[in-house]
C-alpha cells in the first residue's frame, strides 16, 4: 500500500519530471535497477561490503538513563557508528555498485550537511572511481570538517553559489552536471527525493536498517515490532530505512521530525508537511515550500541536512494519508536535546538526529511503550556549532 506503483508514484506523489536530455540516464536506471539489486552477486558483494566496511549491523542500543528519564523504553538504532558517521553509507555503497554495472566512470552528488558527500567520496575512493561533489557555499563554511575529509579522499567539491547556497543549490548544481554528461556519469542522490526510480531504489538500500531492527527488537524484546519509530527527515532517507519494513504494519507508529528553525511560522523554517503545498521539484511530485506562484520559498534550519524546501514523495504520502505523524522541532529545541542525550547516553548526536531526540517531548506514548529513535549520525560534524552553545 505504502510502496511504490510501476508509474513511480506513492499515492499521488512521486513520478520523474525531468529534462528531456536526462531522459536516456533515468529510464536506463528505472529498467535496470531492481533487477541488478536481485543478482545474487550483486547482493553478496553489497551485503559483504555493508558488514566487512561499513560495520554491520548497527547495534541496536537500550538508551537506560533515557528511559528512566522518559519513564518508557528508548532503544537507540546506531547508525552513527557505521564507516563515515551516519546512516548515507548504505545507500553510496549500493549506488557505486549500481554505477560499475551500469559502466559509469565518473560519479557526481550533492550534499547539505557533508555526510552524503563524505559517503560518496569513500566508496568513490574505495572503487577508484572520479568523484565531484556539489555543496551550498554556505554548507561549506558550517561543515568544514567534512569539507576536509572529502577532500582528503580525492572529490574535488565545487560550491554552489546561488540561491540561499545550501542544499535546494547543490541539487540544482548537480543536476545540471548530470544534464551535460549524461553518458558517463551516475548521479548518486543521497535522499529518497529526486525522479522515479531514486527515491525507491534509495530507501530500498537504506531497507537494512528496519531489516535489522526487526531481528534485533525480536531478540531484545521478543517482539519485532516496536510501538513508535521516530526519525529526523529533511529529504527523508534514514526515516525511509528505518520505517521501510514496518510501513504496512498499522500498530507501528511512525514519527517524521522536520526542522522548525526559528519556528514554524517565523519565516525560517523548513517544516514543509505544515507550510508546504503540492508542487513539483528536483523531479518528483511532492509537498514543498513555494509561493502562491510556485517560486521555492528558501528553507532554513541551524541543521544543514534539514534544510531543504521538499520531502522525499514517500513520506509525503505517508504523513498526507495519516500513515505518519509529523513533529516540527527548533533549532533551540534540537539543542537542547543534543545537550541532554551526550550527558545522559554518553552519546554525542548530529544535529540532524538531535531533532529526533526532540520529538520525545511532543509525542504522546506510554510507559510499556518500546520506542526506537533512529541515531542517524554522529555530532563530531556539528561540535563547531555545539561550541557556540555550550553551557
């Protein structure tokens, strides 16, 4: 019900609106991909990768002192702890391996926060393979260190300088690159966003998250379903991984957690299931900011992966349908929850991820409750921010 149909649509979001010189790149992709997901060989090699390199699987991690706090049960999935610092390695393992049976030689991404491009850049290292990644000018003055590390890996990063220089830029940067080298090229989009078939084949990569929440809840709990799953969403991959095999499982609360920067209706916000509104951008169908006249409406958060003016069409469809709640949590707010896990868990959370941390104090859930926050990166990127707010 939740997955997507042939034409690429969830409910009426969704589909590929693209350029017509990216026509040949995105149909070659929608033809191919599920099929190179099934081969055998290519699921031995991604699935030895994902345990060998990246770490596999995450732990899943009872939050005690959190739980105390909360009077409910928090397990903590910790993708933070995989190979690069987040969750973004399963989808740039499994898109590089897409990209060599595709015969592509020349990789190009986008990224906000830096994560998906440090993501790239270390599979595109690790398969030999020329790596270009595009980030907001503004994005790479807050994240410089994982400006560093991108660079140290061999991507040249090339800054976007328009618009408001963040994410919503480095995507239009990347797309355009894409436009102009289509036959040797793969664009590795790090978020369930973009034309059909990424958002699908983005969320079924980062699939191994809920896939080992499953087992790992079973043998934990002895249940394999948790009663709430809560998860940071800008573009929306790590919520997609994490509610992926419990979508169609109706007892399962699923949590989406936008950035209200300043506040929902400050100005300076990027809490698009409330300001946004049906349109079309970075080809799908979905909900984003714009104005009356469809002009993108600059989004902003203190969180450099959030601030985006879409959603991936998956999660438009599950919050639009009722399938999932959203939560708008601020920039002081996210804070301020970053503040409290790192003294409590011991655990210092990215930004990103601090927003899920957040939502505990707007959700509504009982003290038999087991809840699952979805950890979905590290804080190191983020301690030039924390430094400024420390206490």
């Amino acid at each position: 019900m939740y997955q997507v149909n042939e034409r690429g649509y969830y409910g009426e979001f969704g589909g590929a609106y693209i350029p017509e010189m990216l026509f040949p790149n995105v149909e070659e992709l929608r033809q191919c991909y599920v099929e190179i997901m099934n081969e055998p060989k290519f699921q031995k090699e991604f699935q030895d990768l994902l345990r060998d390199y990246v770490g596999r699987p995450s732990p899943l991690y009872y939050a005690k002192r959190l739980s105390a706090h909360y009077h409910t049960n928090i397990y903590l999935k910790r993708e933070d702890l995989n190979h690069t610092g987040a969750h973004k390695i399963n989808n740039t393992i499994g898109q590089i391996l897409m990209a060599k049976r595709l015969g592509k030689t020349r990789i190009i991404a986008e990224t906000g926060a830096g994560q998906h491009g440090v993501a790239t850049a270390t599979v595109c290292a690790l398969m030999g393979i020329q790596c270009i990644v595009y980030m907001g000018a503004v994005d790479i003055k807050r994240q410089a260190p994982n400006v560093s590390r991108m660079k140290m890996l061999g991507a040249e990063v090339r800054p976007a300088e328009s618009g408001s220089k963040t994410l919503k830029d480095a995507t239009n940067e990347a797309i355009r690159d894409w436009i102009n080298n289509p036959e040797n090229t793969h664009y590795i989009i790090g978020s369930v966003v973009g034309p059909h078939p990424y958002p699908d084949m983005v969320a079924r990569f980062q699939s191994v998250i809920s896939e080992e929440m499953k087992w790992q809840l079973k043998e934990q709990t002895g249940n394999e379903n948790p009663d709430i799953i809560i998860a940071c969403v800008g573009g929306g991959s790590n919520a997609a991984g994490a509610y992926y095999h419990y979508m169609d499982e109706k007892e399962v609360r699923l949590v989406a957690v936008e950035a209200a920067g300043h506040g929902i209706h400050s100005g300076e916000s990027a809490a698009t299931s409330v300001l946004g509104t049906k349109g079309i951008i970075h080809g799908s169908r979905t909900l984003l900011m714009q104005t009356d006249d469809g002009q993108i409406i600059e989004p902003y958060s203190l969180s450099a992966g959030l601030d985006y003016p879409g959603i991936g069409p998956l999660h438009a469809h599950l919050i639009d349908s009722g399938r999932a709640e959203a939560v708008s949590i601020t920039d002081q707010e996210a804070l301020d929850a970053a503040f409290f896990c790192s003294r409590q868990e011991g655990i210092i959370p990215a930004l990103e991820t601090a927003h899920a941390f957040a939502a505990m104090d707007k959700i509504k859930y009982s003290e038999k409750d087991v809840v699952v926050i979805n950890l979905s990166g590290r804080g190191d990127k983020d301690l030039q921010t924390y430094i400024k707010h420390l206490k």
